[in-house]
C-alpha cells in the first residue's frame, strides 16, 4: 500500500511491536528483560523481536557465544518513532485514564508535567489548525489523490465526518424511529 500510515503500521501497528519499541526505548535490551516487562508468550517476543530486526528498528547485538545470547538495540529508526510514543501516551492520557494517568512525560530538569504537541517545525506553530492538511505527495497514486481531495473538508474544518453532530432519530407515524443522514 503506497499509504505511509499503513506502510508505517506493518512495521509497528501490532500492539506487542509497540510496547517492545516502548521498552528498548526505556533502556531493556534483552530477551529476558523484555518478557518480564510484558509477559509475553517466548515465542510470541521472539516472532516480533525478528519482526523488529527486519523492519529495520531494532539491531541485534551478540553479547555472550557461550551459550549465544543476543541483545536487540535501537536503530536510528527507532529513536525516531519516540515522538509517536510520546504522542500515543498523551492521547492514552487524555482519553483512556479515568482513574488519572499512571505515566506522565516530565522535564527532567525541572519536574513539570510536559504536554507535547506536534508543531510545524518552519513556524513553531501547532499542526491543528484549519490552516494544515494533508495533501498529495509526488508518488501519490489516482486513488491517494481523490482519496485526499475528498477528506480536505473535513480536514480544513478539523471536524470529521463521523464525528460531527447528527440530528436526533424522528419519530414516524407507525412509532418506529427514522434516523437522518
């Protein structure tokens, strides 16, 4: 698929790949390490740790031959997703938390509670505004192109399509509800 979001979740969209990313960003590097933290299935880590090393995220390190044990590092790659990471745990704790967020983003030097936001980085300016949208790139292909001029509106509004307010369902003759489009 010629969708970079798509293209970007084969890599990352199943929800073990993220949590191992998550940890080998928080400094876990080993096998072990990593099925404490998750406890996942063995099988299961070593399927998405090979996953990891062929999408390129993750590098695979021999650190003992007696008996052979590796260890996975993160790739340039990798750092580069801590952004979305970021990202995921400010959206988790904005909308998932009802008992309070168990994990917040801090300044390390002074303590405070960070709220990350993606921004343009020519202006400084937060990318939420009706001023931003996404747009066909040169290798975008006829249906990327009507794809995203269809989308525009909603786009430009930053109100989508499902979430915009419907009309409330009418009563008709016979007591059954008529739901508007």
């Amino acid at each position: 698929m010629p969708c970079p979001i798509a293209r970007s979740l084969e890599h990352v969209g199943e929800w073990w790949s993220i949590l191992i990313l998550r940890d080998a960003l928080l400094g876990l590097t080993r096998f072990d390490q990593f099925q404490k933290s998750l406890g996942i299935a063995p099988n299961m880590l070593a399927r998405r740790l090979n996953a990891l090393v062929a999408g390129g995220l993750l590098e695979r390190r021999r650190y003992s031959e007696r008996p052979p044990r590796d260890e996975y590092v993160p790739t340039a790659r990798a750092l580069d997703f801590r952004p979305i990471l970021i990202a995921l745990l400010a959206w988790g704790n904005k909308h998932f938390t009802p008992e309070g967020p168990s994990v917040l983003l801090v300044n390390t030097r002074t303590g405070a509670t960070v709220d990350p936001v993606l921004v343009d980085s020519a202006t400084g300016r937060s990318i939420t505004g009706p001023e931003y949208a996404l747009a066909p790139g040169p290798a975008a292909g006829e249906r990327t192109q009507r794809r995203l001029a269809s989308a525009r509106e909603a786009w430009r509004s930053g109100t989508p399509r499902a979430a915009r307010p419907r009309r409330k369902p009418s009563v008709g003759r016979r007591g059954g509800t008529n739901a508007t489009k």
